[in-house]
C-alpha cells in the first residue's frame, strides 16, 4: 500500500492489485491487523474506526448514522416494521430510476437502537454507508428495504415450512413446535404482495427483477434462499450468507427443488459463509455442490468462502461489497462461477479449544450441577447455558446449545433438588421454570434466575435462589417474565 494524502478522518492509502485475482484482503497498522474485507470496485474507501474497517467514502468526513424511513405493516396480526433507506441526494423524478435490495433482520442493518437482546446495537451492517461509498465510485444507485426480524417469532418468521424440521442435533427433550412454526412462507408471500408493492407505489424504483435483489444471513440466509427461488419474478439475484440449511435434512431440500433447478429465469445466487463449523460453511459447502450437481445454471452461482470466518455481523459486513457487485453484474470479479467448493480446514472448533488451552478430554472428572428447588417450587427445572466451548462431562462429546428455556433437569427422588449433567467449559449458566418465551408472550408465568457466571469448578455445586429478594418483570411482551437477582452456590452432598 502506498500513501496518497490525507483527508477529513486522516492518512489515505491506496491498494494496487488486481480485483479479478484477490477479493478480500486485510490491512495492518502499528501492531493490529484488521479482519479480511472485500476487495472490488464497488466501495469507496475502508475507514480504520476502532480497530475495524468501515465503509466510507474517501474525500468526506465517515459518519455511521444512517437515516431511514420507518414503515409499520401487519403480519400475523403483529406490527411488522419495515426500514427504507433512500440515497441523500434521492430525486424521485429522476429519469434513471432506483435499484432496490430487499433485506431481512432488518434490525441490525442499520443502527436503529432496537437490537438489543440479539445483537449489539454498536455492532451494524452500515449498509447505507456501503451503498453511498459505492454510489460515490459507481453508475448504480440503489434504496435498501429492510425487514425486522428482531422479536420472540424471529425463528418462525425466518424459516420456510419445507416439511418435518431437521432436529438432529438438538437435546432429546427438544420439540420441533417449539423451535420453529414455520411461518416463513407466509412471510415470503408477505414480502412479495405487500411489502414491495408499497415500495414501488411510493417511490422512485424499478420494479423487474433484474433491478431487485435480496440477502440475508443466518436464518435470513435460509429466508433469503427460500424466497428468491419462490419467486424468481421478482428477485434476480440473492445473497445467501452462512444460512442455515440444516433445518432440514436432505429429503425436504430435494423435494423442495425439483421443479427449481431449470427456470429459465432462475435467479443468480451468490453464497458466502465463513468456518466449516464455527459458521455454516459445512452445511452451504453441501447445498452449493448439490445444487451444481442437480443441474442449476452454472453461470448463476458463485461461492465466497472465508474459513476464519464467524457467525457475527462483522464477517457479513465485510463481505456486503462483494454481493453489491453480485446484485448489479451478477458476477463477482475474482470468483470462479459454478465450480465446486471445498474446504481445507474441517477441523471441530472442539478439538482447536482442547489444543490452543493445552487440555486433555480424558482428564475431565464428570459430574452434575445441581439446583436447590425447595423455596422456587418451580413444576419444572432447566438450566440453560452459553459462552465457551461446552461438552458433556461423561461423555466428553461437544454440547450443542439448546434453544431458550434449555435442558430439562432431573429432579432426584424424594427430595426438591434437581441436577443435570454439567456442561464443562461454559461461561454462564441460567436456570429457569421451562417456560418458553413464546408462552411469555401468550400470557403464561415464568420464572428464572439472572444470568450467572459459570467456570468448571462449580461442577458438583448447587444453586439455590434468594427467595427474600423479590423477582422482577422485564418489560413489554415479556412481562410475565419473572428474575431473580440473587443466589448463591453451595456443596452438594446426597444425605
């Protein structure tokens, strides 16, 4: 990189390289290297802000508050709410019209303060940034429509009803009505008969496919998938990122594709996803190479893998430029179109945690966690728990986190006390009374401790709650959500 000059938020240096050869790359300054960002021609400039690279256009002063519209629709008898974000300089008499990318999790596109509990709101895609940088270096102009995603229905709103839920994988006390009611479809159709008609009605934008796209991540990857393929009318290219295929097992997905792979309209697809496990890159390496099997257009699919890469919101991000070049050309510069993909590093993050820290499964010492129930009387008892690298303490295999309330405790015969097998190597733990929070939603009670710190050596200890400390409600559609704030840990013994 050479030095070029400087502008309002400092030195400016410029990469010379060939964007049909490399498409990501990373910058060092003093002692920090920057994670892998795309590298195309379809972004201004990468601003070094906190130690990360945000979208900017070179020459101006970066601001990260994007300004939106807010539009409420109804869906399932609930406020959907829908953000567009329209170009600073906008003319909606403008000759050339306006290019339009549909999204969903609309909540963390931009920074709309209404994240919280799901991501950090601090932490966003910067999408109107990245649009403005591109529209700086570019001919295309494009709005973004953004759909929140960020409620309680999140896993029903975002998953397509295929057929029977994929539950490999999940704690034998799992149930498929709880993890999902399938309600993606109707929000698929949602998109396409209310939500985008509202949008070409109301301002300055093309209306084919061509000029419409539509991406997501995660379960929005898996929406995004659903949808374009549903409706190749109205999407012409869409951005599957680390989505979650594993929702169903192959026999839904063949099903589900047999009369999509030979549209003559078929839509270009552009995946991405980062780890073979630490993101979806397992399950989007097989879908991919499936459907290049099963005869989908070769000249419509192309594969960006990162295999550093995580499940978060900043990987997405620093991929965005790569799918705008996607969403205008339907191509992307340094990737090959329809070739199978493989990845190197198939390695379970489980065994890269037992390396990096040094440890031996086969000296873990086995044991329970238990909770004290005699004050609470909860009819049930789960803990559920996060952080770390977690894995059952007998069986030393991997455990999967459970969906929200989490695994059901034993309770021990004659007594009010309840264990589970102890997850080693968690760092929080929550016991809660089995209530899910669709239930809360409903109306129905629940009860649970605060979030509580966890390390191994509380394996073999009980918790019990401080009942003389009332719980408190959380607030809106959780309120009949009840949390204690106090506890504390003791010697479990069985006499």
């Amino acid at each position: 990189m050479k030095k070029s000059g400087t502008d309002k938020s400092g030195a400016i240096f410029r990469c010379e390289a060939d964007e049909n050869k490399y498409n990501m790359v990373h910058v060092s300054f003093g002692d920090i290297t920057s994670m892998d960002v795309t590298f195309n021609s379809y972004i201004s400039g990468w601003n070094a802000k906190n130690d990360e690279l945000l979208p900017y256009v070179v020459g101006t002063e970066p601001v990260y508050d994007a300004k939106f519209d807010k539009k409420v629709f109804q869906f399932d008898g609930r406020d959907k709410k829908v953000y567009i974000w329209k170009p600073a300089d906008y003319d909606e008499k403008l000759e050339e019209k306006y290019s339009v990318i549909y999204m969903f999790d609309g909540q963390s596109i931009f920074k709309t303060g209404v994240d919280e509990g799901m991501d950090n709101n601090e932490v966003s895609w910067n999408v109107g940034e990245h649009v403005t940088s591109m529209m700086n270096v570019t001919d295309n102009k494009a709005f973004i429509v953004a759909v929140d995603n960020n409620d309680i229905y999140r896993n029903d709103e975002l998953v397509p009803d295929l057929g029977e839920i994929n539950m490999e994988g999940e704690p034998e006390n799992a149930k498929a009505d709880d993890l999902t009611k399938k309600r993606g479809s109707a929000l698929a159709k949602f998109l396409c008969d209310t939500i985008m008609p509202y949008v070409n009605e109301n301002y300055n934008v093309y209306t084919d496919a061509q000029h419409t796209s539509l991406t997501g991540s995660s379960l929005g990857g898996l929406e995004t998938f659903y949808t374009v393929l549903t409706y190749p009318d109205k999407f012409g290219t869409g951005g599957v990122l680390s989505a979650t295929f594993d929702m169903y097992a192959d026999k839904e997905w063949t099903e589900f594709l047999r009369y999509k792979l030979n549209n003559e309209n078929a839509p270009f697809l552009d995946f991405y996803a980062g780890g073979y496990k630490t993101d979806n890159g397992d399950v989007t390496e097989t879908m991919y190479n499936d459907l290049i099997k099963k005869g989908y257009a070769k000249d419509k699919l192309v594969f960006s893998k990162y295999e550093s890469g995580e499940h978060m919101i900043e990987y997405w991000r620093s991929i965005y430029p790569e799918f705008l070049e996607a969403a205008f050309t339907q191509k992307v510069s340094a990737l090959e179109y329809g070739v199978p993909v493989h990845y190197k590093d198939k390695t379970d993050p489980l065994e890269k945690y037992l390396e990096e820290y040094d440890l031996d499964i086969n000296d873990i010492e086995p044991g329970y966690v238990y909770y004290d129930n005699s004050e609470s009387k909860w009819d049930k008892v789960y803990a559920y728990w996060w952080g770390g690298m977690a894995f059952n303490s007998f069986t030393k295999e991997p455990y999967y986190y459970a969906e929200w309330p989490g695994y059901e405790m034993e309770q021990i015969e004659g007594t009010d006390i309840y264990r589970v097998v102890a997850p080693w190597g968690c760092m929080g733990i929550t016991f809660d009374s089995g209530v899910t929070d669709r239930e809360v939603a409903e109306g129905k009670k629940a009860f649970q401790t605060t979030d509580i710190q966890f390390s191994n050596d509380l394996i073999g200890k009980m918790y019990k709650i401080d009942t003389s400390v009332k719980p408190k409600a959380d607030t809106g559609a959780m309120k009949f959500k009840r949390r204690y704030s106090k506890g504390s840990w003791s010697d479990y013994s069985a006499e």
